[in-house]
C-alpha cells in the first residue's frame, strides 16, 4: 500500500488538463518510477494518465510523433520506430526488464529526466520535440532544453507532457547505441553512447550526430564531436582523438572527480567503439 | 472506486483504495498468495504476473489501474493449458529449488512461449532476465523452458 490522496483516471485530455490546472495532482502513467518513489513521500493526488488515448505512434512528413504513453516495449517493436529512429528502438529495448518495458512510457522516461534516462540520447539524435499541453493551450519544447539538471525539467504541476516529435532519421546512416553497466549497481556509473553517421563513396563523414548520457549532468548532444568529424575522411587517428575530446569535455564540465579514473578510460573505449560500429567499416584504415 | 476486472479468467468487481498496489490486492484481499513479494521495486520478478497476456510487476501497478483489463495469476495454472505445460516442464526439468521465483518464472516463460513458441537459448535468457532466481543457477530453468516448447508444439502438432 502506499499513501495516495485521491485517485483520478480521466477519460478525455480536457478533463485531465483542468485537475491539473489545480495544481494538486502529480501524474501517473507507468507508475515504474512513480511508485517505488511514493513509498517514502507523503501522500499525493494521482492522476492516471493511462486512458488518455496517449500511446500512439505516428508518421508525417518529416517526423514521427509518439505519445508520451508509448511504452518501451511499444516502441521497440513498432516498425514505424523501427525504419525511421532505429536508434530509439534500441535504446527502448534495452531497457530494464520485459516486465519494465511492458510498463514504462517514454513520457515517464523522459519526464523523470535521471541523467541514464535510456531513451534520451536517442531522442537528442532525432532533434526531438516535447509537446506539452496545459489548460493555457499547447507548446512546444526543443528537448535538449526539456531537461534542466538532474530530475528536473521545464513541466510545472500544470502541464502535461503530450508527445514527443521526432525527426526521420537519415535512412543511409549508420547508427550504433552503446549501455553500459547496469541501473543501481552501486558505485558503477553507467554510460550510454548513441552515435548516427553518414559518409560518402570516399569515406568522407558527410553527417555526424552523437549524444551522451551519464557524461554530462543531463543527456547531452556533443557537437564539438560532430564538428570534428563532418568533412573529415574515416581514421582510426579521427576516431581516437574525437573519442579523447569526448574524455576533455566531460572533465571541462564536472572537473576531476573520484570517478574520473574510472569513467575517462571508459568513455574513449565506448566513444571509439561506437564511433567504429556506426561507420559500418570492419577494418578502420590508421 | 469500484474496479472491475478478469482474473484468471473470472470477472471480478472489488472496491480498490487509490493507492493499493495490485499485489497487495491480490495477496491480502484475494488470498491468491501464489504471486510473491521480493523487492519490492521492480527488481526480482518474483510479483511478476500477465496484464493482458504480457508480464508486468505487480508490485509496480496500482489495482485500480488493471480495470477492465485481463490479469492472470499463477493460480491460472489450472486453467490455462500452456501455464500448466509450462509448470510441468518446470517439476520435470528439477527447475525448482526453493519455488520463490518460480510463479513469476513460470508466467514469464508461458508469455514468451505465446508470442514466440519456438525461443533460441538466448530469447529466453532475455526474456526472463527480470526473474531472479536464488537458487537454482538459471540453466535448468532455461531447460524448462526449452522444455516446455517442445511439449506445446508436440500438442499443437498432434491436433
Ligand atoms: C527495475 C527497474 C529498472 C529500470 N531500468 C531502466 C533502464 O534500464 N533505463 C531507463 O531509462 N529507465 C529504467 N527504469 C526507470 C523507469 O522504468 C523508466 O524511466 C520509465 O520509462 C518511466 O516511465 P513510467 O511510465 O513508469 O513513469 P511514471 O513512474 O509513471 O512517471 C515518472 C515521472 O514522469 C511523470 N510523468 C509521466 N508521464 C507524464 C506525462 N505524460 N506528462 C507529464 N508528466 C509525466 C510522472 O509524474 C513522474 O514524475 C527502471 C525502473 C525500474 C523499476
Ligand atoms: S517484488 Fe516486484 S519485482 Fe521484486
Ligand atoms: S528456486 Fe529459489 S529463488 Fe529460484
């Protein structure tokens, strides 16, 4: 049992949006972070976001659009997800268990914004947009500036996180998502990698997008990494010194710390290897 | 508010509070204490049970959120043909040491074997990697469950 004021489950997106207006009610969808979370804090007005008809999945021109309900195990296999952010896809399966997967929202995922939210670098390659609705109407947010630090984001009580747009990717890219470790192992920091590139018939890297989580305090596109490489021809010597930038960034931002010795060595190791998965080359020339 | 919802197959109308988890539900009010409660946070599987067909904690869902779903226990056993292959598979392979994990393992490995009757080695490692298991060292339960195949497609073949 855990401590719940009220229990609200609307029906239609008017009638949650004006209980939220309130200001009263924190929001439930999974219930996979939520839940163990309210064991230990005081009683809270919940509103079941599960009937809202949130869990779509769709195309337009340029982007795919996904509601904030979707679940991990959704989004794995949709093969809309699957063709246009295969990235995502990924990122979504390998979250947690199956049992987590079959209940856990991308909106939660997102919302939650733990620095190793899975699918947020993954959303970062995609340019993605958060729509968030509240009863003074709709807007939009890029989301790299959706995540404001660690567990916090620009959604006040009011708002409710709507959907998530996302730009196709680039169909001739070469993608490759990296997690290591496991969530809550104590004193192992996880890292996830998602790296997007395309290059011509000369090796020349025509398009580099790259995007980090647990480097930064906030899952991070690094595009003093994508700059290095566009316009550049694939090396093993381009790879190593983007994959050393990478490790001078992150201690730029945090300074050196008691982890460092840890996560320096293996962040070039993830960097170089996913750098190396995603540009489809077996053998990269020195 | 009053919940009404499937279970093991039966309909079922009960006033749920807001906030009772549904394994709290299910082992306190309808004495189905065959679901158990490890960790509590998601971790362990060993509340695991099937919302509609697929596994979930049940330690991490509300009972007022499995309204006008379908939610099946390990007491489904009995009526249930392939939970029933599946737990047969389960004594016959000596999977079975201490049984805590055994009712999730057993619903996750039924829900695997509807949406994939024939699972290589590795599936069913993935597929039962939110199941802790104490005990047995895991092998004689992925034999079970490779097992467990074999006897439902032999059925299905023979019909
Ligand atoms: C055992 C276990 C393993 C896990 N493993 C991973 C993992 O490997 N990788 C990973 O990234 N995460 C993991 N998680 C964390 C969690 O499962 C995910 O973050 C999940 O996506 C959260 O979604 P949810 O729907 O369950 O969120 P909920 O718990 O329902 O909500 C989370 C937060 O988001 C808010 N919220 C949810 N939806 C909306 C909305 N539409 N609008 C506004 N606010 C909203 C809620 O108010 C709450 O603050 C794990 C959790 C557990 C218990
Ligand atoms: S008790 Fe639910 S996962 Fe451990
Ligand atoms: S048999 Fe004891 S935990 Fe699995």
């Amino acid at each position: 049992m855990i401590s719940v004021e009220s229990y609200k489950r609307p029906e239609t997106i008017a009638e949650a949006l004006k209980l939220l207006k309130t200001g009263k009610f924190g929001i439930i969808a999974g219930g996979t972070d939520v839940i163990p979370q309210m064991r230990h804090t005081p009683a809270r007005s919940l509103l079941d976001i599960g009937k809202l008809g949130l869990d779509f999945v769709r195309e337009n021109d340029n982007t795919v659009e996904i509601g904030a309900a979707a679940t991990h195990s959704q989004i794995q296999n949709n093969p809309l997800i699957q063709r246009f952010l295969p990235l995502l896809s990924t990122a979504c399966g390998l979250v947690g268990s199956w049992q987590i997967r079959n209940r856990g929202t991308i909106g939660g995922n997102i919302v939650n914004a733990s620095p190793c939210a899975d699918s947020a670098p993954a959303l970062l390659i995609y340019d993605t947009k958060v729509v968030l609705l509240s009863s003074q109407g709709r807007r939009s947010v890029n989301l790299s500036e959706f995540i404001k630090k660690p567990y916090l984001t620009v959604l006040t009580a009011k708002d409710l996180v709507h959907s998530f747009v996302c730009q196709k990717g680039d169909d001739s890219a070469g993608n490759s998502f990296i997690k290591l470790g496991r969530r809550q192992a104590v004193n192992i920091s996880r890292m996830t990698i998602a790296v997007s590139l395309v290059r011509d018939d000369s090796n020349k890297i025509t398009m580099a997008k790259i995007a980090v989580g647990s480097v930064f305090p906030t899952p991070t596109r690094i595009s003093e990494l994508e700059n290095k490489l566009i316009g550049q021809i694939v090396s093993k010597e381009l790879f190593d010194e983007t994959a050393d930038l990478a490790a001078d960034l992150m201690i730029k931002a945090s300074g050196v710390r008691w982890s460092t010795p840890y996560k320096k060595p293996v962040l070039i190791g993830l960097m170089r290897r996913a750098l190396v998965g995603a540009s489809g080359i077996k053998e990269i020339p020195a | 508010m009053i919940i009404k919802f499937k279970l093991n197959g039966k309909n079922v109308a009960i006033e749920a509070p807001g906030g009772e988890r549904l394994i709290d539900l299910l082992r306190e009010r309808l004495n189905l204490v065959g679901t158990k409660e490890g960790c509590g946070k998601g971790e362990c599987g060993a509340c695991t049970v099937l919302l509609d067909n697929k596994p979930v904690c049940s330690c991490l869902i509300l009972a007022a959120q499995v309204n006008g779903r379908n939610v099946m226990t390990i007491e489904g056993v009995e009526s249930d043909a392939r939970l029933r292959a599946v737990q047969e598979a389960f004594v016959e392979a000596g999977s079975v040491q201490c049984g805590f994990c055994t009712p999730g393992m057993i619903l996750s490995a039924a829900a695997l074997l509807r949406a994939n009757p024939k699972p290589s080695r590795d599936e069913i490692k993935r597929a039962l990697s939110g199941n802790l298991c104490r005990c047995t060292g895991y092998e004689k339960i992925f034999d079970a469950v490779e097992l467990a195949s074999h006897k439902i497609m032999k059925k299905a073949a023979s019909k």
